[in-house]
C-alpha cells in the first residue's frame, strides 16, 4: 500500500495552496468583467497599456495553468482518498462516488446561486471516471493522459478551423457557431453592456438568468472540457504515484523540471500573445490561440508551476510559510467556495456594485486581498478545528454522518 495512506504530505497541501490562490488569479477577470473580458482584454474596446501587459502576462503564465495545477491535485488527492479508505477496510468506491456525488450538487448550488465559473461539477464528473483508472502503474496513466490530451487538441482544432472556414465564407453552416464566438471572445463584444446591466442589477434577475439561459451550462462544460481536464488529473494521478507532488524528489531535480519546463514553453505563448495582439484580438484569432494551439505548452508551463513550487517549498520557504500555505490548500475547497462568495459581493450589483469598472491591471489589488484572508485565517482556523466549514459539510455529507470538528 502506499505510504500516504498513512501520512499527510505538507509539499501536496502547499503547493494546493499556492493552486487556490492561483485559481483566484485566473478567475478575477470573470468575477468583475463581462465573460468575452476572460479571453480578450479588447471586448470592451482597446485596453490601456496596463491592462494589456497584465493580459500578456496572464495569457503566458497564469490562463489555464492555474486550472491545470488545480486538476493535477484534485487526480492526485482522488487517488489519496481511495487508497486511504481501502488502508482502513472501508469501501473505496462507496467512499468515492459518494465525495463525486456530493461534490457535483455542491457544484450545481455554486453555479446557479453564486457564480457561473464553477469547476466543481466538471471535476465531480471527471471524479466519476477517475475511479476506473487507479489501480493502473505510471506509465500506463500517462498514456491514457496523453489520449485524452490528444481528443481535446483534435476536438479544438477542428473547431478552429471551421470557424476560420466560417469567417471566410466557405462555411455557411458554421456561422452561428462564429457569431457565439464572436460574442464570447471578440473584440468589442456585442453583449458586453449588456452583461455588465445585468450584473449590476437585481440577485433575483442574476438568479433567473442562470436559470434560463445558462440552465445547461454545466453539463455543455462537462462536454467541452472533459477531455483536457481528464488528461490533467491522471497526470495528476502518475505524479502522485511517481513520488512527484509528494515533494519527495530531490530539490534538484525540481529545479530542473521547472527551468526546462519554462524555457520550453515561454517563448511558443508569447509568440501567440503577439499574434492576437498583432490579429486585433480578432474572435476566431483568439480562439485558436486559447483554446487550441496553446493547450500543449499550457501542460508543460503547469508542470513547470508544480516543479517550482515545489522547489520552493523544499529550499526557500521558511516552516512558518510552508505551514500557512499547506493550510491554505487543506481548506482548498472552502478557500475555492468563499473567494466566489466575496468576490461576487464585491462585484455584483446586490454588493458594492464595481462590476465592469476596475481594469484589468487594478484587479490584482484584490487577489492580493484574499490571498491574505487565506492566509490569515486558514491555519488559526485548523489549529482549532480538523476540517475548514465546507469540507466538514462535504465529510459529513458524502459519510452520512457528522464528522468530529473541534480539536480537543
């Protein structure tokens, strides 16, 4: 058996700390700018040169990678919590598939109530196959990685291509899918005042939105995004097994893989960024860029982040740093749900109403504000509970009984 079943590494907790803070970095955009502000800085009009070189420096090193470091961890925490349920005789599938289930309607409450950027249902679903490949050796989980890997690029580039067919004419049976992208990922957004209205309005007029026009929206995510983040979570999977996220490797060699990694995949993004910025942030553009020619460095650059932070937790964070980072990732799931709870106060009209106003640049303003409420709260937090509240509610919930919370 695996000997985490027994233990609890401080580098994984750490480097999910460092990922939910990531993760916030990656989402502000969509906390406080219309959806089409995620992918384009120009889908409001041309962006001042700070919010430009913030969406250079997102679209190189955060966009995607932060995503890709959270589903790393969520493939190699799965296989965690099976091994650990089997070490104690209890029901590893039951113990699994009741977490997915769960965690689906949890994820389904946050979409609908809170805020439309949920992953916890696509990660439930994804959950839902997981089980299927643990039992399977290292090399064997990196090979049906990279088949998953291969679908989403395929699945994306085609749509690429009909949607360049599609602007060129040559595709009339494309052109509603080009006006969606338009819409979504285009500069000068038809619907972008249209969002930031409904934003700032009433919770009630938010709440029917989603549950209306967005009421798929979930399950259309599951089929658009399934492949990649599949392939991420069993290389998630196989790093966990090969002794990698457990920061049990060498600092060496951490430091190697994060230098190869970066060197490899830095110069390939920022050729792509200067190529959407050069095309005028042009929809179709934009989308190949995003979502299919950058997809392989994208992996490499997440790689490169998980090397990184590793290294940096084994040689330069001092136990005071690595302890607030690891309970920063132990309370993951509760960071994740009350960043999407503040934000959205922040932001939304039922709150202080700043949605559509802040560039893009000023957002960091308010990622370094929650990332020190993680901070500050999430150990003295655990220094007195076992769980933080949602993963207390989600133990409790996926076992069918209350869990012991207070430390005594």
């Amino acid at each position: 058996m695996n000997a985490a079943t027994n233990q609890r590494f401080e580098s994984l907790d750490a480097i999910r700390g460092v990922a939910v803070m990531g993760i916030l970095a990656m989402n502000i955009v969509a906390f406080a700018l219309p959806f089409s502000a995620y992918s384009n800085p120009a889908a409001g009009g041309p962006p001042a040169p700070a919010d430009l070189a913030t969406w250079v420096f997102d679209f190189i090193f955060v966009d995607s990678k932060m995503r890709g470091l959270f589903s790393l961890l969520f493939g190699a925490s799965t296989l965690l919590v099976v091994e650990r349920a089997a070490a104690q005789g209890r029901s590893a599938a039951r113990a699994h598939y009741a977490r997915m289930i769960w965690l689906a309607l949890f994820g389904l409450a946050h979409f609908y109530l809170i805020w439309f950027g949920d992953i916890l249902f696509l990660y439930a679903m994804c959950g839902l196959l997981l089980f299927l490949f643990r039992n399977l050796p290292v090399k064997a989980l990196l090979w049906w990685a990279a088949g998953f890997f291969l679908l989403d690029f395929a699945l994306f580039f085609g749509l690429w291509n009909g949607l360049a067919a599609a602007a060129s004419g040559a595709a009339p049976d494309m052109q509603d899918a080009l006006a969606q992208v338009h819409e979504e990922m285009g500069a000068d957004s038809p619907t972008y005042a249209q969002q930031v209205a409904l934003h700032l309005g009433r919770y009630a007029d938010l709440l029917a939105y989603r549950t209306t026009e967005q009421l798929g929206e979930p399950v259309q995510g599951v089929l658009v995004m399934l492949w990649e983040t599949m392939g991420l979570m069993l290389t998630g999977m196989a790093l966990f097994r090969a002794h990698m996220l457990t920061g049990e490797w060498p600092a060496a060699r951490y430091r190697k893989w994060a230098i190869v990694s970066f060197t490899v995949a830095i110069p390939p993004l920022a050729a792509l960024a200067a190529w959407q910025i050069g095309a005028g942030f042009d929809a179709v553009t934009v989308f190949g860029a995003t979502a299919a020619l950058s997809l392989p460095f994208d992996l490499v650059m997440t790689l490169g982040w998980a090397a990184l932070i590793l290294w940096l937790v084994a040689v330069a964070a001092s136990d005071a740093v690595r302890a607030r980072l690891a309970a920063a990732g132990r309370m993951a799931f509760t960071n994740y749900l009350m960043t999407s709870i503040v934000m959205t106060t922040i932001f939304y009209g039922y709150g202080l109403g700043l949605f559509g106003s802040v560039g893009r640049a000023a957002l960091y303003l308010f990622c370094f504000g929650m990332w020190a409420a993680m901070l500050l709260w999430s150990k003295p937090w655990l220094d007195r509970f076992h769980y933080g509240p949602f993963e207390w509610l989600w133990r409790s919930l996926a076992r069918a009984r209350p869990q012991p919370m207070r430390r005594r």
